[in-house]
C-alpha cells in the first residue's frame, strides 16, 4: 500500500505547485496620443508616433487620461483593487483592499512603535482631515496601513487610534503579512527597512486613490504644504 | 512486486518533477556577515536556505505564462508591470528570435518574478540573502577583499549584452551557484528596503524628512564599489520596472 502515499504525494505536489489564476479582466484597447518631452507646444497632442515639430525629438505617450468616476464593477488595470492580499482591521475584521471601493482613499504607511516620522505623518494625514468639509468625510476614507505587521495587531491598531483621536468611521487601519505589505509598498513606491527590532526607515509618502483604486497624487515629505493633496482629494470628491 | 512499483513512482517523482518545473537548488549554510549596508547592529546572520543554482530561463519563463495566461504580455495588469515587460517576445507565448531559451529571463517586473517563485513554493532571496551568497567566489565564501573578486564584476559591468548569454556561462561559486556575477542583475525580495534616494544631494545630508531614520542606514564599506553599484540600482528601481538586464533566480527556506 505504501506506493499509494506516493502517488498522494505527487498529487498534493502538484495542487501546490499550480498557481491559480484570477479571471483578468480584458480592457479595451485605448487610442494613444503622443506629446513632446519638452512641451515645446504646450500641451499640445499628436495622433502619431512621430518627432516633435519644433524640436525634433521623439514624442511620448500621453498615459491615458481616466475619467475620475469609475463604473462600479469594473477594476482598471492601474487599480490598487487588483492586489489580492487580505488585511485585518482594528476592529478585528478582514478585509480586502477591494472591499475599500467607492470611496476616495487617502493612504499612508507607518508603524505605532515609531518614535521619529511617524507621529508627524500621523499629525499631516490628521491635518489633511481637518481641511475637508465635514460633509464630505463621508467619500472618504483614510488608511494607515502598518508596516510591521508583526507588532502592529488589531487590537494595537485599536489602541493607537484611540490615542491619537483617529477612532472615527472615517479611519481605518490595515495589519497585513509580511510579504502583503512588501507588495503594498512597492505599489505605493514606498521604500522601508528594518533596523532594529521595534524600528524601521521608510519613505514618507502620503497617497490619494480615485474610487476606483488608482494613483492620483503623492504627497511626499514631511509636514509639507499640504495644500495640493487637499485639492486633489476635493476634486474627486465633488 | 510492490518494491517495483514503489521504485518507478520514485524514479518518476525525482525525474519528470524536478526536470519539468522545479530547477536544481542547493543548500547554502548560514553565517554571519557585515553586509554593505546593514541594520543598526551592522552584522546580519542569514538562516540556511536553498537557493536556485542557475536564474530563471526564458525557457522556464515560457512554460510559467503558458499556464498562468495573466502574466502573458498582454494580459498583464499595468499595476504589476510597465510597457517593457517581456518586450522584445515575438508573442504572448514565443521568444524573439535573438533569444535563447537557455539565456536567462529578463524585461520581468519584481511582481511577475515574485509570482514565479510563489507558484513553485519558493520565494525571492532577500537582499542580505543574496549579497552573502554573492560575496564568495570560486573558493572561499566572502571574498570581498580579494582584487581579482572585485576586478572580475568591475569587468562585466563594462561588457554589452550578457543578458544573452546562456546560464552557467560564468563561474561556479563556492555554494556550487552560478551566475551571480557576469550575467544579468536580479530581483530581490526586499530591494525596496535600499534608502538610497539616488540624488547625491539629498544622500549626503540624510534627508530625515523623506526617510525615517536614514541616517542610521549608512555604508560600510565604500570601497566596494561593484556593491554599491547593486545597491544604488535597487534603490532606483519600482516594482513594476521590466529591465532588459534584470533577472531572477528564487530561494526556498529549509524547514526541519
């Protein structure tokens, strides 16, 4: 009988080893237009891949111009809702980054044990929130996502909103795994590392998502002007 | 009759197995080392693990989007990869005709190599992982200080177009790996984790506004320039760049 753990085996071997693959989305094929590197012209676009007419270099492709309002059951190919990783929440819940849609995300990555940045990043995503009209807070949503997984659980994710008076519905805190919050970073272009047990660098990055999960604006530093990123959080949310 | 049976389940497993998906791995003994950028306490200790002998071929690469259809060249989300990804294939699922099969993969984005691994049960090495398997040559395992170690990747830093070359065409290092050296740069897990802002103005003063603790991230050892060269590239990269001369090779952990 033993020949037939063997072959159990080989079939657990080979279960794992196939990777599922998600369903992807077709999308169409979008119309590209060119422009000038140097905008000799303004903004001015081209239909063709050609050079630019006044200073003879090559043209580049204009990224495609999305429409800020997303259809509902559509993800675009740039979205943030393709990653698939689960997090949990301060109040203990799990979730998916896809479950966010519909509202526009203000996002940035620290960790609670931080002694340095972190509270200052906290104190502009605070003051970001501060700047919006009460009525709008409700197309919003923002995400502090811990990027030490190991220590920051739910329940001191909890315990760090309470202090820090970010215990409101428009607060949410992600705990993930290790390589889940990699991944994340390296969306966000975040660059992280640890150094010692309880401390980590990292970039100083806040980002604003459209409803639909892209990239819309990077607000990079700290205690920065904060003016754009509250302009660019009003426009998608009028 | 039994013991036949077993023998040619046996033969079949470590035949048809490891020739069909798994590539070859050996077993690299963990140490202690000081690596060009360190953590606060400048030694890092890297745990044995096993690592791919040769980086990933085209050819392994072929048959990984023959069955995973979403990191085809058109299927593939823009989130997880830019417009170079697997650019110069003639097709979803051929080559282009200047490529080899046994050449390594390169134009792949960190997430398509990190799928790679994970689809096989393995993982990208980390970067201290890397380095320290890295830093042997063809005799002693951290050979760092040797002129011929460094003058050999100083070389190929200047030769065009290795990517083309097939893999095992440079030199077998002490852990029996080939390739680190001499054939095409490659991803690592955390690469993000270089805080190198690649503005010499802003690295010399440590901007503590851009990074958190910056300063404590410093080199060791500046004059290991073929290092610094993989450090500052890491520091440059996005996750969804396709480079022409960057590859992957993957690692597993050894549970016992």
């Amino acid at each position: 009988m033993k020949y037939l753990k063997f072959i159990v085996v080989l079939l657990v071997l080979t279960v794992i080893t196939a990777c599922k693959d998600n369903a992807s989305h077709k999308v169409s094929e979008e119309e590209s237009v060119y422009k000038c590197p140097m905008q000799c012209e303004g903004n001015k676009t081209y239909a063709k891949l050609e050079a630019c007419p006044v200073c003879k270099m090559d043209l580049v492709m204009v990224e495609n111009q999305r429409t800020k309002s997303v259809a509902d059951d559509v993800i675009s190919d740039e979205s943030i809702f393709n990653l698939t990783t689960t997090w949990h929440t301060e109040e203990g819940s799990t979730v998916q980054l896809k479950d966010l849609k519909g509202k526009t995300l203000v996002m940035v990555m620290i960790y609670t044990t931080c002694k340095a940045a972190c509270p200052r990043l906290v104190a502009d995503m605070r003051n970001i929130e501060a700047k919006i009209p009460k009525d709008k807070l409700n197309d919003l949503q923002f995400v502090l996502v811990s990027i030490d997984p190991k220590n920051d659980t739910p329940a001191r994710l909890k315990a760090f909103a309470k202090e820090n008076f970010m215990d409101g519905e428009q607060w949410t805190f992600l705990q993930g795994t290790e390589s889940g919050v990699r991944e994340f970073a390296n969306v966000l272009a975040v660059k992280y590392k640890q150094i010692s047990p309880l401390d980590f660098s990292h970039s100083n990055i806040i980002s604003v998502f459209n409803s639909g999960g892209e990239l819309v604006h990077q607000q990079e530093g700290l205690g920065v002007d904060n003016k754009e990123t509250v302009d660019s959080i009003l426009k998608l949310v009028q | 009759m039994k013991a036949v049976l077993r023998l040619t389940i046996c033969i079949l497993l470590f035949w048809v197995h490891p020739a069909d998906c798994q590539s070859k791995m050996v077993k690299i003994k963990g140490g202690t080392y000081i690596p060009l950028y360190g953590r606060d306490s400048l030694k890092v200790t890297i745990v044995d693990f096993q690592m791919d002998v040769y980086p990933v071929t085209n050819k392994e690469f072929l048959e990984f989007v023959k069955a995973n259809p979403k990191w085809q060249r058109s299927k593939v989300k823009k989130l997880f990869a830019d417009k170079n990804y697997l650019k110069d294939w003639k097709s979803d699922t051929e080559l282009g005709d200047q490529q080899s099969l046994k050449a390594p993969i390169t134009n792949i984005s960190w997430f398509a190599a990190k799928d790679y691994c994970e689809c096989q049960g393995k993982r990208l090495a980390t970067i201290d992982e890397w380095e320290y398997v890295a830093m042997s040559n063809e005799t002693i395992p951290d050979a760092r200080t040797l002129k011929s170690y460094n003058e050999f990747i100083l070389g190929w830093y200047e030769k065009p177009k290795t990517f083309n070359n097939e893999i095992g065409s440079t030199f077998k290092n002490y852990w029996n790996v080939y390739d680190l050296h001499g054939l095409v740069w490659e991803w690592t897990l955390d690469f993000n984790s270089v805080l190198v802002s690649g503005e010499s103005r802003k690295d010399v003063d440590n901007d503590t506004n851009l990074f958190c603790g910056s300063a404590a991230v410093g080199a060791t050892d500046l004059m290991n320039y073929a290092a610094f060269m993989r450090y500052a590239i890491r520091g440059s990269l996005k996750a969804k760049y396709a480079m022409k001369n960057l590859g992957f090779r993957c690692v597993r952990d050894i549970n016992e």
